[in-house]
C-alpha cells in the first residue's frame, strides 16, 4: 500500500487539489486522458472528461463551481501500484455537494497512469455520494 504522503504524482495532483493550489497541473501531462464517471448515478458528468491539459483546467474550473463551491477535504487517500506506471487509487473526501446542497463523503476508485512524474491516463469512479449524518 503506498500511502498519502507518497511522492508520486497522483498523490501529488489530488493532495494539491485539496489545498487548492493551482501548482496541481505541474503534476498533469500535456496529453492527458481523463474521465470521471458515477456509478448507478443519473447526474449529468459528459463534462467531466478531456484530452489535454487546457481541457482538464476546463474540468476543474467547472468542478470547483458546481461540484466543490467550498472545496473538499480527502479524508483518505491510499494507492497500490500495478506496475508499469499504473496505479490503482482509493480515495474518500467530505466536501459540501453544490449538486446535493449538502455536505457529503464521497468514495472513488481512480485508476491512473504516471509518465515521467506526471499523470497522463486518470479514470475516476465515483462510487457513492452519501450525506454526512
């Protein structure tokens, strides 16, 4: 199990995402290949997915409005390599859903894939959204 505090990139990109800093796209290729999708979930995501680095600022602009108006924070992030630059993600955040109204904790699966320091292949599904009790 590699842990949060890991230098690797998707670590990199996701503890940066929390923080909000912006140095993130340091951590993303020019060439990236990115879709976020939600299991048993009728939302709306055919904006969640690009193909390069102009598209994924596009992504995340539009996910800190309508998805973390109010950020997010990663409750736990831990990964496992499969070799060969890929790299399996589990990740759990409470943040307040502009989509919901509410806060939530959210649980995600991230498939990604690590070229030369950046993630250049992210597949992200969003397994449940539930609201905090």
């Amino acid at each position: 199990m590699i842990n949060r505090d890991a230098d690797i990139a998707i670590h990199q990109l996701m503890n940066k995402f929390e923080l909000q800093d912006m140095s993130l796209l340091d951590h993303v290729a020019d060439n990236i290949d990115l879709a976020i999708e939600h299991y048993q979930d009728e939302t709306d995501v055919t904006w969640q997915q690009c193909t390069d680095k102009e598209g994924f600022v596009r992504v995340l602009g539009r996910l800190a409005e309508e998805v973390f108006p109010k950020g997010t924070q990663i409750v736990a992030l831990s990964s496992e390599s499969l070799g060969e630059g890929w790299i399996i993600t589990r990740l759990t955040q409470r943040f307040w859903y502009a989509v919901m109204e509410q806060e939530v904790i959210g649980h995600s699966v991230i498939v990604s894939h690590e070229h030369k320091h950046t993630v250049d292949y992210f597949r992200e599904i969003v397994q449940s959204v539930e609201p905090v009790a």
